[in-house]
C-alpha cells in the first residue's frame, strides 16, 4: 500500500476531528489525490510565477520570430523599434541575449517550482492573481485570506 503524503494524512485527521463521532472517514482516492497536488503546485506561489512568465512571453516570440528568420530570410522580416530591418550580425546577438535572458528567467521559475511541499505556500495574492488570470477578478481574498494556505489546509 502506498503511503499518503504528510499533508493529506493531517488532512483527513482534521476531517475526522472535526466531524464528530457519527460520520465515517471517506477515502480520497489516488486520482483525487493527484488532482489535489496539481491544483496546490499550479496555486502555490501562482503571483511570482505568473509574473516571470508575463515577462518570458515576448522573449519567447520575438525568439521564435529570429528562427523563422533563420529559416527563410526571404520570406521573414526582423525590424527593430523604429521599423529599420536589422542585418543578420545585430540579429544574430539578439538572438544570444535572448536565449540568456530566457534561460535567467526559466531558472527562477524552476527555482520556484522547486521548493518542497513544506515550503510552498498559497498567499492571498497568489489567490487573487490566479482568479484573475481565469478571468474572475476578486478584491475580498485579501480580506477572507489572513494566512498563507498551507498543503495540510487544503482538504
């Protein structure tokens, strides 16, 4: 039998103590459990993540725009702000700073994601942001929310 995680054990111990004699422990099965951890590890510091992903996102089509240059220069076009088009030794070391500030901001997501699950927290902010990026926007999380959400409050 596999062992539950640390926070889902407490979890069910908290349901148990707080229901009372009469009700029984109902199971949370493994595809619930692995649906819990998604939603946790996706909520968990959602507003840092979220961010740095905001700001690799143009990175990441302006790159892809230079490969597709790379690959038919006839046909692509690479201007900068003023509309000028760059010749292929300026694109060439756009391309470099680039792929270094790509991978800069990659490490700090993966720095992130990295955390134990001890250490991950769902904040307030965290909350608000990931409604509002599924288009729910909500100003009373912060007053409903005094603490950060831990993996064991979670059921």
């Amino acid at each position: 039998m596999r062992k539950s995680p640390h926070w889902l054990t407490r979890a069910r111990m908290a349901a148990v103590a707080g229901a009372g004699k009469e009700s029984e422990v109902k199971d949370v099965t493994q595809n619930e459990q692995r649906e819990l951890k998604r939603v946790f590890d996706f909520l968990a510091d959602f507003a840092p993540k979220h961010k740095l992903r905001k700001d690799l996102q143009p990175r990441l089509e302006r790159k892809q725009k230079i490969l597709s240059f790379k690959r038919n220069p006839d046909t692509v076009k690479i201007v900068d702000d003023t509309g000028m088009e760059l010749p292929p030794d300026v694109i060439e070391g756009e391309l470099q700073r680039l792929e270094e500030e790509i991978a800069d901001i990659q490490r700090k997501i993966d720095a992130i994601d990295a955390k134990s699950d001890y250490e991950k927290k769902i904040h307030p902010r965290d909350l608000q942001q990931a409604l509002a990026y599924l288009g729910k926007h909500a100003d009373k999380v912060r007053h409903r929310l005094k603490m950060p959400v831990r993996p064991l409050d979670l059921i």
